[in-house]
C-alpha cells in the first residue's frame, strides 16, 4: 500500500536536494567568472607595474604562476624563466587565453610608452579555476551534511500534519460493527472536516434505517399477532359452542396454528439477526435456561409420551438471555417434532475444554442423512420435505433462527449423529465466560 | 368476578369478552386507555386485563397512573411486543402478570383463575389436583378424604407444586422457595422432600423430569 507520508517525505527530499544542487550549480559558475574578474584585475596590475618598472632584472623573479614577456618591434626584450621564447599569445591588445609549458594561461597584451614596448603578463589559468571550485564546494559541504537533518525535520513535519488523517483512520478502524455514533475528532483541520463530516452523515443515515427497520419489525409484530390472537380466541369460542367436533373447525385450528407458528417463527428470525443481538449480552447459566425452557415446553414431549433428560451442571456464557431461550426451545421443538412417539431426546451441558461450553441436543429420531446434514441450515430448507416421516409441518425457518443466533454469539454449530442407534445431535460450541458462577435476576416465568 | 378488559382491537375483545362470560365472569370492554381510568375511578373492577398497545396512549402508562389510586388491584398485561425489557419494565410499573400475544385463551383464564385465589381469602382456598385437596388457609392435606400429616418443609414443597399443578417447577424454583438465600441447600435435599412426599401421596403423583425439575400431575 502506497503511503501518503512517505511519498511526502520523497517528494519534498527529492525538491530540496534538486533545488540546492542547482543553486550550487548556478554559485560555481558565477564563482568562476568572478574569480576569472579578480584575476583579470590582478593581470592588469602586474602589467602596468610591470611596464612602469621598465623590465628590471630583479624583478624577473616572478612566482612561478605569473609569466611575463616585454616585446619591442617584433624583438624580445625580456621574459620570465617559466615564459617561452616565442610571444605567448597574438600581440593583440587585451585579455586572452594560451597554452604553453604544459598549463593553460590567461594572458594580457599590454602596449605601453611612447618606444611602443608590449608587455605580455600570462596567469595559471587552472589555478583560478581550483580556487573557484573550492570556494563552491566549501559552501556545499554544509549543505549536503544538513541534508539528513532536514529529512528527520520533514519527516516530523509530516507526520504532525497527517496526525488527524491518522487518528481518522484508526477510529474507523476500531469502530465496531454495531458502533453507529458520529466519529469526533480532537482536532480536524479543514481538510478532514469534509471526509469526517460525510462518514458521519453516512453513520447516520444508516442507523435511522435501522432502527425504522427495527420499528417496523416490531410494529409488524403487534399487527400480526393481535389478529391471530383474535382468532384463536375466537376459534376457542367457536370450538366451545359446536356440540360436536367438526372437521371444518379442526382444519381452521390446523392452519391458525400454522400461521401463528409462521409468523412467530419469521419474528424470530429478524430479532435474532446478529445485528439486533449484539446488544443485551449478560452472563447467562446455559444449565438453568435449559431447564427453564425444558420445563416451559414439557407438555410438547409429554403428549408424545417421549423421555426428555438434562445432565450437566452450572455452566456461563455471554449471551442474549432471550437469544439462548429462542435457541434451546428451537432445537427441543425440533427433536420432539422429529421423534417418533415414545422416544427420547437427551439436553446435556458440559465444560468441552478450559474455556468451551457444550450444548448438546439429541433424539431417537429416525437421524439425517449426511449429505442432508451439510443444507440443513438453508433458510426454508426441510429434510426430506413435507413426505418427512414424521409429516410434521413447519416453515423450515428453525434452523436458520438458530444459525443466526449461534453467529451473534460467535459460536460453532453441527450436526452429527446421536448416540442412539438412529438420531441426530446438534452441537453447540460457545465460549465460556471467566469468572464463577453468579445469580443473575430471575423474570416472573 | 368483575374484569375490565382494556383492548383495542375490536375481534379480539369481543372473543376474549365472550371467552370470559363463557366462565361466568362479569366483563367491561373499553378500548381507550383514558376511558379505563375513568370507569376504574367509576366502578372498580376485580381484576384488570389491560393491553399495553392502546391508541390513545401507552399501557405502562395507564398502569403507572393507575397505581397511584389504586395500588391493590390485580392487573394482567398482554402484549404483542415481548422483550425482557418489556416484561420487567411491565412489572416494574406494577403488573401482577403478563401475557404474551398469541395467547392461548386456557392460558389465560389459568392466570385469572391464580389472581383470583390470591385476591380474596373469602374466596375458596381449596385446590384439588385428582386425590389430592390442599387448603392453604387451614393447612389440610387430604388424599382421597383422609387427612395427611406433612413436615413444614413437605408442606412448602407442595404447596408450590399444587399451585403449579400441571407445571414443571424447576429445581432451582423449588429450591428457593424452600429456603432462603443463606440456608445452605444440601444437594439430593430436594430429593430427599420428594421421597418422602411420595411416600405419603403414592408414587405416581408427582413426576420427574429428570436433570429439570418436578411436576404434580394437572387439575
């Protein structure tokens, strides 16, 4: 992934050092016209004190990076040692250049009094340039050495001003799923305040469409179950007056049921989305909500005359108290429809390992086929339909109310094979809490 | 019995009314929540059915205003929308009980039927459950006409086990009607209740769920 602040701190890097080497560039070169100016100067010094001494002998002692030749009508008068015989340059009046005895010269012709002498003076040329050079690279040692320091200066720069991107980046980051409030910055600079006030507007958005949602779930509950409360108040009414029991009225029974049955069940999916769950997690004993919901439902197994048995102890998980109910009276209303009359169907709780909860539903059923073991949790899926053996009718809702719920509680659900000679056995897999047992308040059952 | 029956929903009242009056109760429908303030300061009832989903305003409502005059009367919720923050915030505002919608009419005439034992002393105090009859008032046990003699703990047990005649009562409900919280409750104590309970009463009386709890056959 492409970083914003290291492609900052290149970037500007990269700016400076161009712009400094150029600047060093333009400064050597100036430095070296200047240089060339001041040893112009000092030529035409040499020269006209030169002349003026008249070519004293003494003075033909010149350093060595000074020549000098005076010239009258064609003749030469006089030279340094370092100088030729011949003239150094073309007796034009004037500065120029020359190369003699192994170096290059910078020379000036000088014509001088009234007996038309010429005094040449010749200077090192590549001396002047090296004096040049090193002024120019005395003014960029410096600079090249602060170039470190201004890429650690950059880099905090930089990163001060990506701080609030940072901060942005890492409160979305750890926003949970369920987490819809507005994103607040310490401090969000002009910048942000677009991208920060669009994600909140967005934030919100969301969670007034799900909470309309949630209102219309629950108002489609209250629009749903009064009229069927109406008419299996009325059905009762109707039941009660008939002097005998008719076949009509049986059937009418037959499919409020249904409805009813549907229509809690479709309820029941929505309320355990794992959306509507996360909230309302407590601590809640699996043991003494199976018993509760085991003793709630026991006329189910009762009229089938089948065995119903819980084992296991106290055992914690964190859950949706309401969540687990709807789970466990799923799971049992299915092994009781599954299970042939006069069969048995086993509860048991237990510690799997230090930290796993197992919940362990079982029947005597005739068992699920294991190719059919892997649909079963598909939302309207129905083994083997409604020519089941049982002919139970049912939505085939059950067991993906029961997926939901096992997701929202990030916990791990099969199907395997009961340990009755047929049947099937749901495990539930839940992570347990730390901590002991503890009481939470009981509701009025 | 007087019940006032508040409810909106015209089909449903109506049933429930004629349900009720099947039973020889003396029903009042009304379906606004003001209108049931007004006939209870009026003509208070026995009982109170109230729904909490009324037009005109909230059902906690009308029980938290209710309560203020009238802190005694039984009252019974029904309610559509049932989520545990609804149920205690139900009883929390001073519901006797709580019935969800779909309900089942013997359900409900169940719970009438326990809100009336509890209202009035001068009212039977004498539940039958097959053999067994079990007077709360005077505390007589008989089966089968001939009177038993029970520990207080044995009493207790069956007292719960009567009043839920039908039901299965939890091991943990059971217990904890038989002793308080800081009574340490020896493990197979319950059990040991139970063996004597059904020495007295016969074996076939009381049934085991077994790793549930216990239930005395229904009425």
């Amino acid at each position: 992934m492409k970083s914003i602040r290291s492609f900052l701190i290149i970037a500007i890097l990269a700016t400076i050092t161009l712009v400094w080497f150029i600047a060093a560039l333009q400064g050597y070169q100036s430095g070296v016209s200047e240089a060339e100016r001041l040893f112009d100067d000092q030529l035409e010094q040499v020269a006209q004190l030169t002349a003026s001494l008249g070519g004293d002998p003494v003075s033909i002692n010149s350093p060595p990076r000074i020549a000098y030749q005076l010239w009258n009508q064609g003749r030469l008068l006089l030279k340094t040692k370092n100088a030729p015989e011949a003239a150094m340059v073309e007796l034009q009046p004037g500065f120029d250049y020359s190369n003699f005895g192994g170096y290059r010269w910078r020379t000036f012709v000088y014509p001088h009094g009234a007996d038309e002498d010429i005094v040449i003076v010749a200077i090192r040329a590549d001396q002047s340039f090296a004096m040049a050079e090193k002024v120019i690279v005395e003014a960029l040692v410096p600079i090249v050495l602060s170039l470190p320091v201004a890429a650690i200066l950059i880099w905090l720069i930089v990163r001060q001003g990506l701080k609030q991107l940072r901060e942005l980046a890492v409160s979305l980051r750890d926003k949970q799923p369920q987490d819809l409030s507005p994103i607040v910055l310490s401090a969000s600079p002009a910048e942000l305040e677009q991208v920060v006030s669009s994600v909140n507007s967005m934030l919100t958005r969301l969670e007034e469409s799900f909470l309309r949602e949630k209102r219309f779930a629950s108002d489609a509950a209250h629009e749903l179950r009064t009229p069927i409360s109406a008419l299996m108040v009325q059905l009762y009414n109707l039941e009660n007056e008939l002097p005998e029991r008719s076949e009509e009225v049986r059937n009418l029974r037959t499919s409020a049921d249904r409805m009813n049955h549907l229509v809690e069940q479709m309820l029941a999916l929505y309320r355990n989305t794992p959306e509507q769950l996360a909230t309302n997690f407590t601590e809640v004993d699996l043991y003494s909500l199976a018993q509760d919901v085991i003793a709630m439902h026991y006329n189910w197994f009762e009229e089938k005359q089948q065995q119903i048995e819980l084992t296991g102890r106290a055992m914690l998980v964190k859950g949706n108290r309401f969540a687990l109910e709807t789970l466990l009276s799923n799971l049992l209303s299915n092994a009781c429809k599954y299970t042939p009359a006069g069969g048995a169907v086993l509860v048991d709780v237990f510690m799997l390992e230090k930290d796993r909860v197992q919940l362990l539903v079982e029947d005597s059923g005739p068992g699920i086929l294991e190719d059919e073991q892997q649909r079963i949790f598909e939302r309207f899926y129905r083994v083997g339909g409604d020519r089941h053996a049982s002919r139970q009718p049912g939505c085939g809702l059950g067991l993906a109310i029961i997926r939901n719920i096992v997701d929202a509680h990030e916990a791990e659900i099969s199907v395997e094979n009961s340990r009755f000679k047929t049947g099937t056995a749901f495990r539930v897999i839940f992570t347990a809490t730390t901590g002991g047992v503890t009481h939470e308040p009981r509701f009025l059952s | 019995m007087n019940v006032l029956l508040v409810e909106d929903d015209l089909p449903l009242a109506a049933g429930v009314t004629q349900a009720l009056r099947d039973k020889d109760y003396v029903v009042n429908q009304v379906g606004l929540g003001q209108h049931a303030l007004d006939t209870i300061k009026v003509d208070p009832p026995d009982i109170l059915i109230l729904d909490l989903g009324l037009p005109d305003m909230d059902g906690i409502e009308v029980l938290k205003k209710l309560r203020q005059t009238n802190p005694e009367l039984p009252v019974l919720l029904l309610t559509a929308r049932i989520s545990v923050e609804e149920k205690v915030q139900g009883l929390d505002a001073g519901a006797d009980d709580y019935l969800a919608k779909p309900f089942n009419i013997s359900e409900l005439l169940a719970r009438l039927r326990v809100m009336e034992r509890r209202l009035s002393p001068g009212h039977s105090t004498l539940i039958k459950v097959g053999p067994l009859s079990f007077d709360s008032l005077s505390c007589q046990v008989t089966l089968n006409g001939e009177s038993l003699v029970l520990s207080r703990r044995e009493y207790m047990l069956l007292k719960i086990l009567v009043e839920n005649a039908g039901r299965v009562m939890t091991r943990s409900r059971l217990e904890s009607g038989l002793y308080s919280w800081d009574e340490g409750v020896g493990s197979n104590a319950l059990e040991v209740h139970i063996h004597n309970l059904r020495k007295k009463l016969g074996p076939d009386l009381i049934k085991t769920v077994r790793g549930v709890g216990y239930r005395l056959a229904g009425p």
